[in-house]
C-alpha cells in the first residue's frame, strides 16, 4: 500500500447525464508473480473513489499481496502436479521425457504421500542420505545422479512457498552428500585397425540395396563430421552446402520424433566436409531420388528418410549398427562412438582443441578437454618419440 500516492482521476459523463470519477489504482507487487497489479475503480465521488482505493490496497496486503486465490494442497504430491503443470510448457521434449521420468520414479515414489507440513529437513536430509547411499555402493535400484532428483525436490518445494501453501522451504538446507569416486568411463571408440577394419566391411556391402546405401553413407557422414547421431537425422537437404562442402547444423530430433533446436548455442555450427564426403551425399541423393520413384514416394526435404516417418528413429537404427558391428567383427561403441573416432582421429592428426570443440559443438573448451585428454596422453607419447628422432638427427 502506497501513503500519499497520488492518484490519476478522470470525470466521467454517463449515457444518463450523471458524473462519475475513475482511476486506476497501484496495489504493490504480486508475491506470486512477482508483476505489478493494478485495478481499475469507479465512484460517484472523488471522495468515495479515495476511500475505495485505500480499500482495494488494504485488501491486496491482507490477502498476502497476491491477486491469486489461496491455493489448496492436501500432500506434495498434487503440489509436484502443480508444479508441473506451471513448468512444463517451457521446456524441449526430452527435459520434459525426463523431468517426467524422476517425477514418476523417484520423487513421488519418496514424497508423494507426506502432508506439506511434514516434510522437515531431517526428514528430506535422510531420504537424500537413503538415495546417496545406495547410488555409492552401486545397488541396483540405485540412481546415480541424485543430486539431480535433490534439485528437483528442492524446485518443487519453493513452488510451494510461492504458491504459500508452506512458509519455507526444508529442502534449502540439506546437505548434499558427496558422490563416491568412480573410475572415468572410458569412451568407447575404434581404434585405427578396427576403423580401418569397419570401412573395408561397409565398402563391401551391396549399396545397390537402398537400406545398405542409407546405412553406410549416415556411418560414414558420422565418422567424417563427429555430429551427435540425431543432428544428422535431423538434416535437411537444404542444409548441406554442395559448393562451399559445408553443412550447418541448427536442429536436433527428440525423442517423439519430432525437431528442437540443438543442444545448446554451441551446438549451433557449420561443419566443413571433405570432396569424397561430398561426393558420397551427391550419389546418396541420386540414390535416394531413384528409391523414391520406384516406390512412387518422393521424400520431402529430409537427407535421411525411411519414406515412412517424418524422421528416422535412432533407436532402430542403433539395432542395425549393431548387427553390422558385429558381423565386421569390431567393437560395438554405438552411434556415439563414431563421434568419439572423428575426434581421436582429429587430435592424433594434431587439430587445436580449440577447432574440435566448434566441430563437436561442445559449449566449453574444457568440456573437449576434459572428455578427451586421454588422447592427448597417448599423442604427448608419441611427441617424445618425435623429439628423441629430432635429436638423434642432429
């Protein structure tokens, strides 16, 4: 409530000939919101609309600050409903799939049935110990990432001091346990005989067959890109630049099938290619015109379709990798693993880290380092070996 606030009056003639005074009247900042709120009163009276703002302001502070009706939950599971409701709409598909996810399989699960003014600090520090612990001794139930589903919990709750259901917020203040230390995955990758190995197999397979033709120019693009597998089944014939032998990425497929922006900014980027790499989509792009005519569909615009969906799912296609994998007789390192070759290949070939992580689409250039250092060990070996040859040469 402002004293003193000088209101805006405007004198106002009815059809009838009577005189009436308006204003629009400031009331404070929603709680809720966080926007100004403001209404619009009418009086017979200057007198009568000074008391009828003074009224509407004295209304606003005692109903909280907030034009929001008072909000009824019964237990954190139909506040993790609202919640969800509010945040959804504002996310891509797959945080949305995997927001979801928690929701159903940890978060309700461990809360949902506690009324809101039950839920006490030590009682959401033990149940985060409860998840830590399990995550740490490597149980079978157990997720790995519960800091994640702590966030998460910790978001829900702040909601429900937003929405004023509880006064504060008793996940604020637990204490995160520490994740065990585990062994760095090693990334999954072919190695210079099995590469050499994988693309003998796929040139000799029959590309007179559309699936083999498909398969092994989406193989070979990922090897010679590094792009993330649904950034490529995401491309349109329109983003490849025959003349400059470049294309951009500015899409990704989710989950549902469907197109989202990539990644992350970074993501975002144009990918010099190589003459033969160029040459291949060329061909592959005749092929597939010729496919289209014999089965009297002609695809839109998509550089990788299966003339059924408006994209390809990875999921299928990984079935098939790993059928080729294994009769090539190499490791099975997935989709993912391509993208891992194209930067061993790049490093061990002496590209700046700088220039990998543009080509990768990675967002820091310690993100690159860190996901790749062990080849720059096994690439520090071999720059002794070439300083040991540069002095023996002297």
């Amino acid at each position: 409530m402002l004293e003193g606030f000088k209101m805006k009056i405007t004198e106002y003639k009815k059809k009838n000939g009577a005189t009436v005074y308006r204003s629009q009247v400031y009331l404070g900042v929603d709680v809720v919101t966080g926007k100004e709120v403001k209404t619009r009163i009418t009086a017979r009276t200057k007198k009568e609309l000074k008391l009828l703002a003074k009224q509407k302001q004295n209304e606003f502070a005692r109903n909280g600050s907030t034009v929001h009706s008072e909000v009824k939950v019964k237990n954190y599971k139909e506040l993790a409903d609202l919640w969800w409701d509010s945040y959804k709409s504002t996310v891509k598909p797959n945080t949305f799939g995997n927001v979801d996810l928690l929701l159903k399989n940890h978060i309700i699960p461990t809360f949902g049935d506690y009324k809101l003014n039950k839920l006490t600090t030590p009682l959401i520090q033990n149940k985060v110990n409860k998840w830590a612990n399990k995550a740490n001794n490597n149980e079978p139930d157990a997720f790995i990432h519960y800091d994640k589903l702590h966030a998460l919990n910790k978001r829900i709750l702040q909601y429900g001091v937003t929405l004023q259901v509880i006064k504060s917020n008793p996940a604020r203040d637990v204490v995160l346990p520490r994740k065990a230390n585990r062994d760095k995955t090693k990334i999954k990758y072919l190695d210079n005989q099995e590469l050499k190995t994988f693309l003998n197999y796929l040139d000799n397979l029959n590309q007179a067959k559309y699936r083999y033709c498909f398969e092994v120019t989406l193989y070979k693009l990922l090897l010679a890109t590094g792009c993330r597998i649904n950034e490529l089944l995401a491309l349109d014939w329109s983003d490849i630049d025959f003349e400059n032998s470049c294309l951009s990425i500015t899409k990704t497929v989710n989950r549902y099938g469907g197109l989202n922006t990539p990644k992350s900014q970074a993501s975002i980027r144009t990918i010099d290619i190589d003459k033969a790499t160029v040459l291949m989509l060329k061909q592959y792009r005749n092929r597939q015109r010729l496919q289209g005519l014999e089965i009297g569909f002609v695809p839109d615009d998509v550089v990788f379709s299966d003339f059924i969906h408006d994209r390809t799912n990875d999921k299928t296609l990984s079935t098939r990798l790993n059928t080729h994998f294994k009769r090539a007789g190499v490791s099975k390192v997935g989709f993912h693993g391509f993208r891992h070759t194209h930067a061993s290949l790049l490093l061990n070939a002496g590209i700046p880290y700088k220039e990998l992580q543009h080509r990768l689409g990675h967002s820091t250039l310690a993100m690159t380092m860190d996901t790749y250092s062990h080849l720059s060990k096994e690439s520090a070996k071999k720059a002794v070996s070439f300083f040991e040859t540069a002095v023996n040469s002297l």
